[in-house]
C-alpha cells in the first residue's frame, strides 16, 4: 500500500497502484466490479505537449494577487 494513502482510507477501501497505461483499464474495471469503495493510485509525469503560446499558470492559481511571469 502507497504510504500516503491515510490509515483510515486504508480500512474502509481497496486502493491499488497502477503503474503502467496498460493496467489502467484493468485496474478500473476490477475497481468497479468488486462493488467496494476503490482508490486507483495512478501515478503521473508532468510532460506538457508541446504548444505555441502559453497558459499564464500564476494567474490561474492566484486570481488575486499580482504575479507575473517569464514571456516565453
């Protein structure tokens, strides 16, 4: 079990790690047959396609505060 899963979470549902794209629609399949509360651990890679232009990230996160950013 992943150790940042709390405790309690651990008690009350299934959680499985999923680490590969391949296990995913398995994972969640079995999730959703077994009828219980399921956690699917999917670990991630932040890898942003490429784009022209960008989103202006600290805007988005703080709306109220004057952030600015590097022009790309």
């Amino acid at each position: 079990m992943p150790p940042t899963v709390p405790t309690s979470l651990r008690v009350l549902t299934c959680v499985v790690r999923v680490t590969s794209a391949n296990d995913l629609l398995p994972a969640l399949q079995a999730a959703v047959d077994s009828g219980k509360p399921t956690v699917l651990d999917v670990a991630m890679i932040n890898n942003p396609p490429p784009t022209t232009g960008h989103w202006n990230i600290p805007d988005i996160y703080s709306p109220d505060k004057d952030v600015s950013h590097v022009s790309a």
